[in-house]
C-alpha cells in the first residue's frame, strides 16, 4: 500500500483543465448520495478537483491500496501515509498511537473522525487514545493538513483524520483469515436497495480473536449497520449504528531489558486486561435547497467503556528475578464516556464579493462525560471491588466556523477562514461531600484564524500554502486535577506549510515543507513528572514531506516516500508543576517524534494478480523530555530511554480466482527484525514475522 500524498491507484490526473474547472465550478458538498446511495461525509471529498481544492498537504488510502497490502488495523493502513508514524505497540492497534509531523505519537493532538464524526473517547474530558475503529469496516481514508483542517476542531494541530466506512452493496460477501498466533478472522458483509432504488440497507460484521504475540491475545467483535432513503428529490436522510467489543490481554507492562535482549517472548503480565466497548449512533441529513446552496446536518451519540485491570508487583522480588512479580491485589482504572453532538455546514456558490466564492458556515454543539472510577480488588474477585476513585467529568462545547473560498483567477484561488471553539469543563467529586467543596470547573475560549491559497502553476505543478492557528485543549484531568483550577492555557500552535503536487499519466508526486511554532505545550506525566500539570513552555516544529509514484511498466508500478523533521524540540525554560522553572537545555527532543521516516515499495499487478513489496523505516526516537540516551530500568514508573531506529519489510498477494472468489495472503515484517516500538512500565517489542492467508466470496 502505497498511501501517497495525491490520491493512489492508477495515477489520476489533477491537469491544468481541471484546476481552471474548479475555479469557477462548485462542489456543492462534501456529503456524497449518488447512485441512491448514503450520505457520507467527507473531509477531501470524492473527484480530482476536490484535492486540488485543498491549500495543504492531502494524503488518501484507497480501497485498492487496502485490498493490496492487506493491512491488520487502521494504524498499519495509516503507516505509509507521509508525515505520520505509529508507535506499533499491539498488532491489533487497541490503542491510538498515531504521530503527525513531530507531534508525539504518545499523546492526541491530530482529530480522528469516522465519516465526518468524532471517534475519540474524549476529546475534552478524557484520553483520546483508547479506542481506534477496526480495519474491517473501512472503506478508505482522509489525511487532511494545514488551514483546511479549520473546518474540523478541536485538535487539529497535527491535521485531520477520516475513517471512511463501507457503503452498502447489494448482495452478500464472506471473507475469513487466519494466520500466526492463532489468529482468526471472519466478515460478513449484507446490503440490498428497495425496489424503488430510494432506500438501502447495508451491515458489516466481523469477529477477530488471536493468542496475540507474545500471548497478549484478544476477542473483538464489531457490528456496523447503516440504512437511508431518499425524500423527495432533494433530500436524504441515512442512520447508522456500531457496536464494538474488545477484550484485550494486554499491559502498560513490557520485558526488562535482560529479557529483550536474550529474545524473550513471554507476556510480562499475564493477568492485566484491557477492556473497551462502544457503541455509536449517528443521523446523516443532507439537503440540496438549491443550485448553489446544500445543508448538511449530522447528529451523533456513542457511548465507551475503558476496564483497565491491573496487579500489583512486588518491588524487592521484580528486581532479585529481573521480571514483574506480581501480588494478589490489582487495581481498577474504569472509565466511561458519553458523548452527544450535533453539527450543521452550509455551503453555497455565491459572486457576492465580485469573485466567484464559495463559502461554507458551519456550527457545532457538544457535550461529553466521563464516569472515571478506581476500584481496588483482589485475585480471588478480580472483577469487584472497594472504590477508591469516584468522580464525574463533564465539558460543553460550541464551534463557530467561516470560510471563503475566493477564485482570483483562473488558476489562483484564496481561502481565509475563522474558527471559533468556546468550552466549559467541570469536575465533580462523588468522594467528597459537597460541603467539603466536591466541584471544580474552568472554561476558555479560542479564536483560530487562517488563510490559504492554491496557484495552479502548470498542468503538472500546483503550488499550495496556509497558515494557521490550531489548539488542543488541557483535558480536565489536567485542568481540574485536585478540584482546583490549574489555569491550563490549551495549546496553541501557529502552523505554516508550502507544498508542490503534481500529475501526469504514469506519475504523481507532492512536496511539503512544514513549520509549527507551540507557544504551550503540555507535558504528560509519564514523560517527566516535573512537568505534570503545567503549560510546559515553547517547542519548534519544522520538516519536509515528500512522496512520489511511477508506473514503470510491464505490470511494475514504485512508490516512495520520506518525511524529515530535523526540528522537534523545547525551546527556551519550562514551568514544574510549583510554576518554578525548570532549565533544560534548548533542542531536547520532543518524545516519540523520529527525525526520519520513510516508506518504499515495489508492486506487480498482472492479469488477475496483485502483488506488493514495501519497506517502512522508522528513525530513533526520544521516550522523555530530558532525552535520556541509555534505557533506564524501574521497578515503580516509567522506563527511560531511546530507542533505536528499525525497518519492516511486508509482502501481500491477492488473485481474483474469479468474478466471485478473491484469495490473498500477506507476511508482515518478512525479515523477522527484533525491535523496540516503544517504553512504558518495561520494553514493548515489535511484532515479530507473522503469516496470514485468507479468502473472500461474493454471493
């Protein structure tokens, strides 16, 4: 899978035709109904123009790149994608750990969506990362950076996001796999239209269950449902439904140092389970008013439950056996979250300033909670226990966002736009009685600009730029942490970006230098606990992403892509958590940001074969703020240290047996290499060599 800036697969051409079409042309909206088909939303949109529309960096992975490389999670399809990387630290990807552009892929700074709706658990308050949608009902996906990612809040520093789901087809497909580690994967897919061609009905279910690598095994299911109809000839309406379940063997736990390098490959905490649930639904109106004019509105709600289960070690035995020794007595990080939000864009065609303009006005309301309890258990009852934790976190929120997409000429087109984003946050602890003062609560509010710009400069070379301000706003855990106000600022982060792409027939490239400028950013605990709850001070972010595609001929087409970020760094002093300040030296790494990434790949297609060889470098990284050198072993926190660069070669084939019947088979990491993906409580190891064959029937 080659994941390429410009869109993949045969090479589509953005020509100077199509650019000068979309100066003067309207894409009325980014929800797409032909065919009778559902509404959809997208970030990019569906053509040609609508890429060259974009003043950033775009980045698709079709359902062809999906079907050739036969990813195993939505990080491993993101993988290949310029500018991104991934902390690999479970085969299934249980947990997000997705970096962009020198942000650190241990923390949430880029906004993921599915069809246009937010997926993380909390985007105010609570962790983003505990639950990513699973690979098997997803169509394709949108990589959206620089001021077109405006549109979309809040946490759009690094860019946007979007999971697109598989619309239904009418009839009934199969698909099962099976492979290393015991695993097992089945799908079946439903749909059919009514007789009028106004209504469809389509469903996704899959089963996923493995002994896992190194025995973290796991049972997921995910149900996806989706229904719509037309009304009238101007409107649509769609539903849909997700029910996702995942019992996870897994642990903040890895190897002690001794263990990983004699080749160990035991689970270091065999009993710690990692629980989640969600369940998701969404209502999808769009409406063509007129010629110029369309209005989308999408109401969702999901629910999500986090079951952290956890023992205790005893810390004299872990250090005399050089491994976790565990006690009987295990703790409980449970969380629930909620989320309901409804959200409307209007666009329309308009020569109100004497240019053709296209604008579109969008408004947001949100509200989430988090039910966050600890609960303290021993083995004989592992799933019960006293509370020791007790609290309630809730934020409202309200986006206000404008653009104007003004086409100065027919091959310069201008886009300023603003965001607006205003958000309450509260905490309420069931612990304390409300006499004793059990409330907190803290609210900001953020005015993001910016301006963009696309200059069709040849039929092969359009030049595109923006800056912008983006934010990520302190969590509540965070902003309320001890039931005081901690006067966390959001951070906040001027992002520049000036980037090239092009198309011809047998080729396509895009080139984009990037600049991000945090004037605060948050420094998690587990990096340092100096810098636990502070504005944490000013990093520098800047690089350059660059990706290109040739059909060589005979069957033979090659990809390649790199992204360089020399510059992910403090800069100047920071705050301890007293508001003391902490001296550290300018130029110390952000965490988890490699300086190089790279991604290179050879595929053979002929006849009713399709084969794919690609590489993946990842370069050394960074585990905490003081950028300590050596792994730094510990019995009670965090491990310490860097770790080294490493490559993964995959191999994929798929053959069409028939019109019917697909077969495909993949090895992932063919050369077996041993490597670190990253450091928490001990060493997560990377996924050795694995083998997965399968195959999928069309009724």
């Amino acid at each position: 899978m080659s994941s390429r800036s410009l869109p993949p697969s045969r090479l589509r051409a953005i020509p100077l035709s199509v650019a000068m079409a979309i100066g003067g042309g309207f894409m009325l909206s980014s929800v797409v109904y032909a065919d009778n088909r559902l509404p959809q939303i997208h970030v990019v949109g569906t053509e040609e123009a609508d890429i060259a529309r974009q003043p950033g960096a775009v980045s698709m992975v079709s359902r062809e790149d999906m079907d050739k490389a036969q990813p195993r999670s939505t990080e491993d399809a993101l993988s290949r994608v310029p500018g991104v990387y991934i902390k690999r630290e479970e085969e299934s990807a249980v947990v997000a750990n997705i970096g962009i552009r020198g942000l650190s892929s241990a923390d949430y700074k880029t906004l993921i969506l599915e069809d246009g709706v937010p997926v993380a658990p909390g985007l105010f308050v609570g962790n983003g990362r505990y639950y990513n949608p699973r690979i098997q009902r997803i169509d394709n996906i949108e990589v959206l950076k620089g001021a077109s990612s405006l549109r979309y809040g809040p946490s759009t520093i690094g860019g946007v996001i979007n999971y697109r789901t598989k619309q239904p087809q009418d009839g009934a497909a199969v698909e099962l796999s099976g492979g290393s580690f015991g695993t097992l994967n089945s799908v079946l897919e439903l749909g059919g239209s009514a007789p009028s061609g106004d209504g469809v009905f389509g469903a996704v279910i899959s089963r996923s269950e493995s002994d896992g690598f190194m025995d973290k095994g796991y049972e997921a299911s995910d149900v996806m449902v989706k229904a719509g109809t037309a009304i009238g000839d101007d409107q649509w309406l769609a539903v849909k439904f997700t029910d996702y379940d995942n019992k996870a063997n897994i642990s903040y736990r890895g190897l002690f140092l001794d263990d990983y390098n004699a080749g160990a490959t035991y689970n270091p905490a065999p009993d710690d389970y990692f629980l989640t649930g969600r369940t998701s639904f969404d209502i999808n109106h769009a409406w063509d008013i007129n010629a110029s004019m369309t209005l989308n509105t999408v109401f969702y709600w999901s629910e999500m439950y986090r079951d952290y289960w956890r023992y205790g070690v005893d810390p004299t035995e872990t250090v005399t056996e050089g491994r976790w020794v565990f006690t009987d007595n295990l703790n409980g990080n449970n969380r629930a979250f909620e989320r309901t939000g409804v959200e409307s864009r209007l666009k329309v065609s308009h020569d109100a300033f004497g240019l053709p303009g296209e604008a579109e006005i969008g408004l947001r309301y949100m509200t989430e909670k988090m039910n966050d309890q600890t609960i303290a258990a021993v083995r004989e009852t592992p799933r019960t226990g006293t509370i020791s934790r007790d609290r309630v976190d809730t934020a409202d929120s309200v986006a206000l966002f404008v653009q104007n997409r003004f086409a100065v000429t027919d091959r310069l087109a201008v886009t300023p736009g603003v965001r607006v984003e205003r958000y309450e946050q509260k905490r309420k602890d069931l612990m304390i009685p409300a006499a004793n003062g059990s409330r907190a609560e803290t609210s900001n509010t953020e005015v993001l600009p910016g301006i963009g710009a696309t200059f069709q400069v040849s039929p092969l070379a359009q030049v595109f730029g923006s800056v912008y301000r983006a934010f990520s706003p302190a969590l509540n855990g965070d902003a309320l942490d001890g039931l005081q106000d901690q006067e966390l600022d959001a951070e906040r982060s001027t992002n520049i970006e000036l980037g090239v792409r092009g198309k011809g027939e047998r080729f396509g490239y895009e080139a984009t230098v990037f600049r991000m400028d945090f004037n605060n950013q948050i420094i998690p605990a587990n990096s340092n606990t100096n810098f636990q709850r502070t504005n944490g001070g000013k990093t520098f972010h800047q690089g350059i992403e660059a990706g290109v595609d040739y059909i060589v001929g005979g069957g033979f087409s090659v990809f390649a892509n790199a992204t360089y970020i020399p510059d992910a760094e403090f800069v100047g002093d920071r705050l301890d958590a007293d508001g003391v300040t902490v001296t550290t030296p300018d130029g110390n790494r952000v965490t988890y940001t490699p300086e190089w990434i790279g991604n290179a790949g050879i595929s053979y297609d002929v006849g009713s074969l399709q084969t794919l060889l690609s590489a993946n470098y990842t370069g050394a990284q960074f585990t905490d703020v003081l950028n300590t050198r050596d792994i730094q072993e510990s019995t009670s926190g965090f491990f310490t240290g860097r770790v080294d660069s490493y490559t993964t070669v995959d191999l994929s084939a798929r053959y069409a047996v028939n019109g019917q019947l697909d077969v495909f088979g993949s090895v992932k990491n063919l050369a077996d290499e041993r490597y670190i993906a990253s450091l928490r409580e001990g060493i997560y190891v990377g996924t050795e060599r694995s083998v997965e064959l399968g195959l999928r029937y069309q009724f």
